[in-house]
C-alpha cells in the first residue's frame, strides 16, 4: 500500500541549489480508491554521469490481489527549446524488487528481484533499455540479502546462507518442509556467507563467512581494499549492532574487525579512505540511551566512531559521498527533512533543501546532480 505520504520525484540541478521537480497537483486523499490506486516511487537511483535516473515503482494489483513493481529509465540530457520532457521508459516488471544500482561505469543496472512472487531473491543485471531480457546472476536456495558493487566494475559482493550446485539445493531442500502456512526448520539455518559475484555471472567465489547474522548492509570502499558490513545478531541489540571491515585484498581470508559500541550503526557511505556512519543511541553509564542518529567517522586503526559535524541537526537518516569529500546528508527535523552538505573537515553544514513531508533515497552524480524521492501531506506522486 502506499504510504500516506505518497512519493514525488524531483531533482536537484547544478549547482546542488537550484532544483527542478516534476509539478503534481493536490490529490483527493480523503477517496480511498484514489489512495490506494497511487503509484508510490520506492527507490531513485542517478547514474554516476548524471545523464540517466532509474527508479522502482509499486502500486496494487487489485486483479491479483498483491503489488506490482516495475523498473524504470529517464533520460536526463538536455532538450532542444520545444522538444518537452522525456518521458520514462519501464524496462523489466518483476515480481518484487529492491537494493537498485547502476554499475559503476553506468552501462547497467543491477537489483534485487524475484522471478515469481513465491521465488527467493536473486540478483539480476539490466540493460536500461526497453526490451532489454534480465539476466539473473545468481541462483541461492535461500536467495541473496544484500550486495554491493566492486569500484571497477568487474563484479559484485553479496550476502548469501549457501553456495549454488546440486549439493546446497539438496541441502536446502532437507532444510525447508512446509505444512500449510508453516515452515519446519530441522536444524538452525546456515550462518550467511560473503561472494564474489562475477558480471557476467558464473559460479561465485566464497570469500568468507558474514561477520553478523543479519546483514543490513554492505559498502566497498573506493580503492576495492575494504568491505564495510552492518549488521547485528540474531536478537538485533544495541550491543550486538556493529560495523565490520573485512580486506578484500591478498589477505581476505583473515577475520573481520568490527566495532564496539551501544551505538545503533544504521548506514555508512565510503568517501576515499575514510567510512562515515550514521547511527542512533548512545552510551551512557554504560547503558544504551535514546539519541538521534548523528555522523560519524570510522577510525581504521582502532575501530572507533568519532563524532563528525555536531552542528548538524535532526534524526539523520542517509549519507552519501561526493567525489570532493563532502557529504550529503538527510534529516528528519519534526514534521519536515532537510538535505544538507558537509565539510566532514571543518564542521561546516550548509542547508540545500527544507521539505515539509518526506524525503527518502537520496542519490548523487559527482557534485553536479542529485535525485531522490519526496512526498508530502495533500500530493500524490
């Protein structure tokens, strides 16, 4: 169902000040069949060129009683005076998607998709043109949780409980018995794993065992040395919620690091060497206390977060790294957001845009656009 605060798609222009939205009327909010016949835009994501937006849209399927995702593609280059605006181009309608990116030189598109509503998971590579067939790179019993591209392009990691081959699908079809609406589990799961997936496909390669037992997220760090990993135990603490690192070179084998803390880590974007994360909570008398989430900066010798920007206000949801080193930053501020820059340097936070609604997925190209999705109380998308 969408949610109350149905999404808008905008898009910041050069130079991260002026802006540009798609203009949508007030919506009847009070019709329930109006409300629930809206389109909502669950994720944006511009291309590392800024010349191409992709998104993911879900609306209901009345006639199949579920919801109906789609893909889809905008070309954002300029138009001759005359031409109008181009519009999107859906390229793969699966039965469920999430988790899309572009590859890093832009020529692709990689998510989370389902081939059929009771299928597990797997990832799958578009080209973002129409027609284009999907092509599925991984085939788990269990589906894949999470995955992040390598910097060159040559491949992916991800977050998967078993290898693929006859033997895993046997294993995997001991685990799994079903009686009517219940799963009977005769052994615990299998602790999830970490996997070089190949571009192309192929058989992947088993890097090492997940540091966590859930898995939230995963980063690689610019230069392919370091995997960041969120995660948290199986009871999901502020005690057992931590990042690791994991190297990912010559010695990828060794064990993960990870912090120590009663911070909730929430997401983490890489800007050069440095990890900045987001997290909520902190220690007091060394306990957990309710805090808004705030930046952080993760030091690689010792492991510790270290507070960036305490000028920044609100609950910070999102960060994402620009190639000067700044930050983006998303915050919820009572009943708006707020998208700001940082100077992780100096402290320095500048306002971009005050929203009084919603605004989630924030993505950028380089320092000259951004995009993300944004919604508020009288409009639909």
């Amino acid at each position: 169902m969408p949610s109350v605060l149905s999404s808008v798609l905008l898009i910041l222009l050069a130079p991260l000040a002026a802006r540009a939205a798609i203009a949508v009327p007030p919506a009847a909010l009070s019709d329930v069949q109006t409300f629930l016949g809206e389109t909502a835009f669950d994720e944006v994501e511009i291309a590392p060129n800024g010349s191409r937006l992709a998104f993911i849209t879900r609306r209901n399927d009345f006639a199949r009683d579920r919801e109906a995702f789609a893909v889809w593609v905008l070309d954002l280059s300029p138009r001759p005076a005359g031409k109008g605006m181009v519009r999107p181009v859906r390229i793969a309608a699966p039965a469920s998607c999430s988790a899309l990116h572009w590859s890093p030189d832009g020529r692709s598109l990689v998510l989370l998709a389902a081939a059929a509503p009771a299928a597990p998971v797997q990832l799958f590579r578009l080209e973002p043109a129409a027609g284009s067939p999907p092509h599925r790179l991984t085939a788990f019993p269990d589906g894949v949780e999470s995955y992040a591209w390598l910097p060159d392009g040559s491949g992916l990691i991800a977050v998967a409980a078993d290898p693929p081959g006859a033997e895993a699908s046997a294993a995997g079809r001991r685990r799994r018995a079903f009686y009517g609406d219940v799963r009977r589990l005769p052994a615990p799961p299998p602790r999830p794993a970490l996997y070089r997936i190949p571009r192309a496909g192929g058989a992947p390669e088993r890097l090492a065992a997940a540091p966590f037992e859930e898995t939230a997220a995963l980063a690689v760090s610019p230069d392919g040395a370091w995997l960041a990993v969120d995660g948290s135990g199986g009871r999901e603490t502020a005690d057992t919620n931590e990042v690791a690192l994991l190297p990912l070179g010559p010695a990828a084998g060794r064990t993960a690091r990870r912090t120590h803390n009663l911070i909730l880590e929430e997401s983490f974007a890489w800007s050069g060497k440095n990890l900045f994360v987001t997290g909520a909570g902190e220690e007091r008398d060394g306990r957990y206390s309710a805090a808004d989430s705030r930046l952080y900066r993760l030091t690689a010798d010792d492991l510790q977060l270290v507070r960036v920007a305490p000028a920044l206000a609100g609950h910070l949801t999102q960060a994402v790294a620009l190639p000067d080193g700044s930050l983006l930053t998303l915050s919820l501020l009572s009943t708006g957001m707020r998208i700001s820059r940082v100077e992780p340097a100096s402290g320095e936070v500048r306002t971009l845009r005050e929203q009084r609604g919603w605004i989630a997925s924030l993505s950028a190209a380089g320092t000259r656009r951004v995009a993300f999705v944004a919604g508020e109380a009288r409009r639909f998308a």
